[in-house]
C-alpha cells in the first residue's frame, strides 16, 4: 500500500499466496499450515516498480485473508480448492511475528530518481 500524508491508502500491489503450496505444488509438497506455530514465509512481490515523488508517503504491507470477489474465497477447511465443501467456513487468524526469535523483515531496494 502506499499510505498518503492525509492517510489515504492506495493498493499497489496486490499478491495473495495459498499457503498450503509453500513448499511447493507436487503432492507430497503440499501442507496446511499447523495454527499457533509460526511458519518462514518468503512473498515475492514479482517485479513491481513504485516511485514515490514526493515527500511524507509510507509503505505498508496489509496481510489479510480476505479479498473476495477479486480472488477465490478460502474457507479455510483444508479441503481442496473448487471441490464441494463438506465442512463450515473458518474464520483464519493471522499474527505476523516480530520479535528477537521471529524476525519479519520487508527488503526493498531503493533506486535513484526515474528518469
């Protein structure tokens, strides 16, 4: 997001990930994640150019599990995707950890001036 001086927030980049192929998409890579444990999660951003031209603007980085209708609903279930559900939906609960023992971090380069 890119977070005005007036705290207008504007989405620049949107990039949601499954989890349960974190490791991979073959079969045997595929695992939902455990709740409670904490996970290492790399998100590439794919290549993605902002230029921020004036002064006061911020970045941020929104994780949520929600952006229906734009991408498919998660039920949260476990079950595979686009299959009947057998089960009721589940509310998901992210924590983003930040502490000495589970650093985040958000790497970004910064370039000169465009052109």
């Amino acid at each position: 997001m890119d977070v005005y001086p007036d705290g207008y927030e504007q989405i620049i980049l949107d990039n949601p990930i499954r989890t349960r192929y974190r490791h991979g998409r073959e079969p045997d890579d595929v695992m939902l994640m455990t709740p409670g444990k904490p996970e290492e999660l790399h998100i590439d951003p794919v290549e993605h150019r902002v230029y921020f031209r004036k002064k006061g603007h911020k970045i941020q980085v929104t994780v949520t599990s929600s952006n229906s209708t734009k991408f498919e609903i998660n039920p949260n279930t476990g079950e595979p995707f686009g299959a009947p559900t057998t089960s009721e939906p589940r509310v998901a609960t992210n924590t983003i950890y930040f502490d000495r023992r589970h650093p985040s971090a958000m790497i970004l380069p910064v370039l000169s001036a465009a052109p």
